[in-house]
C-alpha cells in the first residue's frame, strides 16, 4: 500500500461512503421512486457540448507527444499502474446514518481495483512531478435499486484520488479547465486553472 493510500485512505473511505449515499438517496432511502436531489443549471447542456468539442481538441494536441506517435489514450487518468480482483467488505457496526443502499447491511462482495497516474501524457511513472494517483473500486453484483441500468450488471463505481477535495464542483468548473488546458501547445498544463486557489491559500485573494 502507498504512503499517499495510507495518508488519505480515511478521506477516500469517507468519499465512498458519500458516492454511495448521493447514490441511493435519490430513490427515498432505498425505495423504488425516484426524487429530485439536483437543480441543473440552465447552461449546462451548453457547457457540455463545449466540453465535449474542446476534450476532442485536447485529443488532437495530446497525440502530438513524440511518445504517443499519434496514439490517443484516455483523456483522464490514461495510464494504470495495476488492476487487481479484491473483495469489498462492508462492516456491520457502521453508524446508522452510513447504513444506506450498498452500505445498509453487512456484505462481502467481489470487485476490481484500478490504479491510475493523472498525467495526461505518456510519461514515465515520477516524471513531470509525482501528480495525481487514482484508484477506482468496481463493486460487482450489488443488489436493491440502482439510479442507471448498466446491463444488467448492477455495479457500483467508487472514484478516489490522493487529494484532500475534488478540484470541481460542476460542469463549469471543468469547462474552465479544459479551457485551460486548450491554451497548452500538448494539452497538458493545468497549472493556470489553479492560481486562484494558490492566491487565497497564500492569503492574496478572497
């Protein structure tokens, strides 16, 4: 297990806790009828589509990379380190307020684990900076109400990074950085979407 793993392994768990209640909560605690939990911004379809065209505009710059030799990867977190079959144990003595969808009673299930590098270039594992590192949870055969159809699976999807807070909020937030990004001859500076943050964090802006 990585030193990050260890040092923000209670923050991940927290996470996943949280995914599972975002996810079940819409069907009532558990019922089968859907409720609104989400108010959609009348920009987003828009902000969507721009995203959508700008992702393919990043492809394009990122398969430049003398690397990549026209490959295209993925456009976040491209490159695994590992993926390993696990089992996701749920505990039984979990506060009552946690007991929701795939945690509501004990369980061990069976799951894949993926380990990922953020870098969207091919680079090797502790150049340009250590990055973001990823680690994704497939929870197979998971049984109750699912928000999405996924054929037929019933799986359930936990996404964790080494990092204390997602970087953003919504779909604008992710335009801004694609925006960003965009500026980069490779696609590949994130650095400028995150000045902000570094100028409240040294006290300069509000």
């Amino acid at each position: 297990m990585s030193p990050n793993w260890k040092k923000h392994g209670a923050a991940a768990c927290a996470l996943a806790v949280c995914t599972s209640i975002v996810s079940y909560s819409a069907f009532g605690g558990g019922t089968d009828t859907p409720i609104d939990v989400e108010v959609i911004p009348a920009e987003e379809a828009e902000d969507i589509r721009t995203n959508t065209a700008l992702t393919v505009e990043l492809q394009a710059k990122r398969k430049q990379f003398p690397r990549q030799a026209g490959e295209v990867l993925r456009g976040v977190h491209p490159k695994s380190h590992g993926c390993v079959n696990a089992t996701f144990t749920v505990i039984g003595d979990i506060g009552r307020e946690y007991q929701i969808g795939l945690f509501g009673k004990p369980a061990t299930y069976a799951a894949r684990v993926r380990f990922s590098n953020a870098s969207v270039l091919k680079l090797g594992d502790l150049e340009g900076g250590n990055g973001s590192r990823g680690m994704a949870i497939k929870v197979l055969g998971v049984v109750g109400p699912l928000l999405l159809s996924d054929g037929g699976s019933r799986n359930q999807d936990f996404l964790m990074v080494n990092t204390p807070e997602f970087a953003f909020a919504n779909v604008r937030d992710y335009l801004r950085l694609s925006r960003v990004l965009v500026a980069h001859p490779l696609g590949a500076d994130p650095g400028p979407y995150f000045i902000p943050l570094s100028l409240m964090q040294a006290g300069l802006l509000e």
